[in-house]
C-alpha cells in the first residue's frame, strides 16, 4: 500500500451541511462631523499640562470631558472646558462653538467658571 493509497478517500461523503458563522464586525456607519486636532491645557493643579487630542466635530462636550478628565487623572465633575473665554455646555456638541482645528480648550476648576 502506497502513501497515496492509505489517504485516498472521499471526503465529501463526511461532510454535513452545517451553517457557517463568520466573525467578521459589521461595517462601521461613517461619523457625521469632521475631524480636528484640540490642545487642552489643565490650569488644575501645579503646573500647566498640555494634551493633544483628536476629535470629532459632532462629540459632545460632557463625552470630551469624560475622555479628558481620564488623560489628566480628574473627575470630569470638578472641572469646566472653556474656549474663547466661554464656559462649554456639556450637553452641546463641539460643533456649536466654532473651534477649529489646533486651537486650546482649557480646563478650568468648576468653582472658578462663570
């Protein structure tokens, strides 16, 4: 009996209809929005920390501050995010303040925001 004697079989007799499940991720929606480069800068605490961010246009503020507050290691509760001098609603998207790519968004104490 040769090598190619012993495997000679027919495989497709073993083979039973199953369904076959794939783990491909459904495709992701486009984002609404567009993409810009922020800088915030925590006046909370000594010193001035600086952190360059990524972020879409149509966030809103209350998730910036939750992604923010992590990178600098604050409760988002205990601070504001102020651009041009005016204090952003957490409930509004970035949309509506009119910032444009590199501008600074600071963090400043919630006891200090006007």
């Amino acid at each position: 009996m040769s090598f190619k004697d012993e495997f000679d079989e027919d495989l497709e007799e073993n083979i039973e209809e199953e369904q076959i499940y794939t783990k491909t991720p459904a495709a992701k929606e486009p984002e609404i929005g567009k993409k810009i480069t922020l800088y915030f800068t925590s006046t909370i605490g000594p010193g001035e920390k600086r952190q360059k961010l990524n972020i879409n246009d149509n966030n809103m503020i209350g998730d910036i501050k939750k992604t923010v507050g992590n990178i600098f290691g604050l409760n988002p509760a205990d601070f504001h995010v102020s651009s041009g001098g005016v204090t952003m609603d957490e409930k509004a998207p970035l949309a509506e303040y009119n910032v444009s790519s590199g501008d600074d968004i600071l963090l400043i104490p919630a006891s200090t925001a006007g």
